[in-house]
C-alpha cells in the first residue's frame, strides 16, 4: 500500500504552501516525510539542493535547525515533565553550545516573540490553555531559526477565536522571519486566508495545484469543487447554491484504480473517462500532463460543474466564460487539465 504517491511540489522562502484533503488522503505523511520523521521509500526530498531521503543522522543532525514542526495537538506534543523554560531550550542545546545565561535570555525573548510573558517560563504545559501551549510549540520551532516550517494541522484542535491569532502570529512571523510554511489542514477558510499557494490532496495524490485565488475562483477539478461547495456560508440569507454530492465510495489505497483514482467516488464521471496519450507538464496539478496528442483522449466534466459546460451538438465541454480564455475554446482532459483541443480533433459524443 502507498500511503503517498508520485506527490511533487516546491516551496519558495517566505512562501505557504497549504496542503487539504480528507482524513487519511495523505498530508502528514507528506509533512513528516519532508522532515524524515517518517522515511520514504522512494523518490527524494531537496533543501538548498541536498537530497535529505539520502542523509544519514548526522547530516539530518545538522539541517534540522532549519526544517522544524509544528504538531496538532499542543498538549500531548510538550513534555509534561518540564516547564516552559526547558522545553523552548532544549533545541537550543542540542544545536549550539552558549551559556546558560545566553539561553534563558533567548527563551524569554521567543516567549515575548509569540505573546507569552518570560515571567511564565518555569509553568508546566497543563498550566496553560490550549492557545498558549500551541505558542509554546511555535517559540520552540523558532528556537533555532529555521527557514521552513511544516504546521501540521496547527490550528485545528483550537477554538476559532484561538484560531485566528495563532494564525495572524503565523503570518507576523513570516514577514518578520522571511519563514516558508507547509500548511496542513482541513479547514478550507484558514488556508484561503494564510496560503499563496494551495494542494488538494486525494488517496495519496496531488489532483490540484494552482495560486490560492485559482483553486477558489476557477477550481478544475471535481474533488476540490466538492470540498469548496462543502463550505457552510454562516449567513441565512445568502444561498449557498447547488452543493456538490459525492456519492460513491472511495477507493481502496490497497487497489486504487489504474486510471483515474476520484471516478470511483462520483460515479457520474465514470461514463466521461477513457484512457488517452498525454505529453508535457502540467502547471496546474504537480506531476499529472496537461497536452495530448489529437484523437487521444475525452474531456469530462459534466453539468455537476460550476466551471464547465458540455456543447450539445458536439457533446464536448469547455469554459463558458470565454473571455476568460482570449476568446478561445478551453478543452479539459480526464486530469482536468486545459488541453486546448478544437471540436474537430476531439472525439465526438454519442
């Protein structure tokens, strides 16, 4: 079984790569193999081009100042049997060899950084609620200057008020820091407000990778469009429009299907699928082609999309915005990647 599968992406400094999906699609797994918590099996993981799937400990040793993590749960990730103090300095210990003078002033300084007081650090963890543990675990993070940070569901088991100023720390910190984030989540609003950049993740796979304001505006692909139609609108009054339903059953990770992996979760796709020839690179979703060769292949996309629409008389979908598109005809493949196919070298509906 592969946890995760054929998952590429890049992360530039001072950038937020949000990374969604549903639970057990893959997204720690990511995380953790980015930091060799968890180790891959195959392909590689590059930092200032150093392949860390190949390092051994010591050289992780030495690169672990500047990849760090944040966890989900701010409790169970402290050590109960120390206060504040020692867990902000302990990687400061490990890594570097100053004084002890030198480290309290640094932790009383990463303290005040996260809106803690220095007059807090000889607490324990349980003396703390659970937005001040969760600045707890971003000050120790911090401890060793790192330049990339994966936060690993780092807001989700706080409340919404909590929430919002962990994530305005995130954001103060990474101007401040020029820090880069791989931002984990499940909350679809957290991650349109902190990302550049967004990955929809679905049974160990990448289905889409565009800017954020391209995922909300002009999502391509049937997962991500059902997870934004998903979204509740906290207002009675405005209408939510018509929700996406998915009605089948996700595949099994032991035997996903050979073609397309999201078919088996919306049956209504099934009939538009059919295996074609691609070349080229998709700039839209990492690691899936976005050009083929005429004759090759089908579009499919159907009248469950808010995006495209199927042209009777010739059965194919395209954009019904073509402004968007300098006037042109936008075809899509099974991928939902733009293909730029004409009428005439598509394969006609029946």
């Amino acid at each position: 079984m592969k946890a995760v599968d054929g998952v590429s992406f890049f992360l530039n400094a001072g950038e937020t790569l949000g990374l969604v999906g549903e639970s057990g699609c893959g997204k720690t797994t990511v995380g953790r193999s980015v930091l060799k918590l968890t180790t891959p099996t195959a392909g590689k993981v590059l930092f200032k081009g150093k392949d860390l799937a190949k390092m051994d400990r010591e050289g992780l040793r030495k690169i672990r100042t500047s990849l760090q993590i944040i966890f989900q749960d701010p409790f169970s990730s402290l050590n109960p049997r120390m206060n504040v103090g020692q867990i902000i300095a302990e990687p400061i210990r490990n890594h570097e060899k100053i004084s002890r003078q030198m480290i309290r002033q640094r932790v009383g300084k990463l303290m005040t950084r996260v809106g803690l007081r220095p007059t807090q650090m000889g607490r324990y963890p349980h003396e703390f609620s659970g937005g001040q543990r969760q600045r707890i675990g971003i000050a120790r993070a911090l401890a060793v200057n790192p330049d990339v940070i994966i936060c690993d569901e780092a807001v989700s088991a706080l409340d919404v008020s909590i929430q919002a100023q962990i994530i305005n720390l995130l954001k103060d910190l990474q101007e401040e820091m020029d820090l880069a984030y791989l931002f984990i989540a499940h909350d679809l609003s957290v991650v349109e407000y902190i990302s550049h950049r967004v990955a929809v993740m679905y049974l160990g796979r990448i289905v889409e990778l565009a800017s954020g304001r391209q995922i909300y505006e002009n999502a391509l692909h049937p997962y991500t469009a059902a997870l934004l139609s998903a979204i509740p609108i906290p207002d009675p009054l405005v209408s939510h429009g018509k929700e996406m339903v998915l009605s089948g059953d996700v595949p099994s990770p032991l035997n996903p299907p050979a073609d397309a992996h999201f078919a088996p979760a919306a049956p209504w796709l099934r009939k538009f699928v059919l295996p074609h020839r691609f070349t080229g690179k998709s700039s839209r979703t990492t690691g899936l082609p976005a050009t083929f060769t005429p004759n090759a292949g089908v579009d499919f996309y159907d009248k469950y999309s808010p995006h495209c629409q199927r042209d009777r008389r010739t059965g194919h979908f395209s954009s019904p915005s073509p402004s968007q598109n300098s006037g042109k005809r936008v075809f899509r493949d099974k991928n939902c990647q733009v293909g730029g196919r004409s009428p005439e070298t598509s394969r006609n509906w029946k």
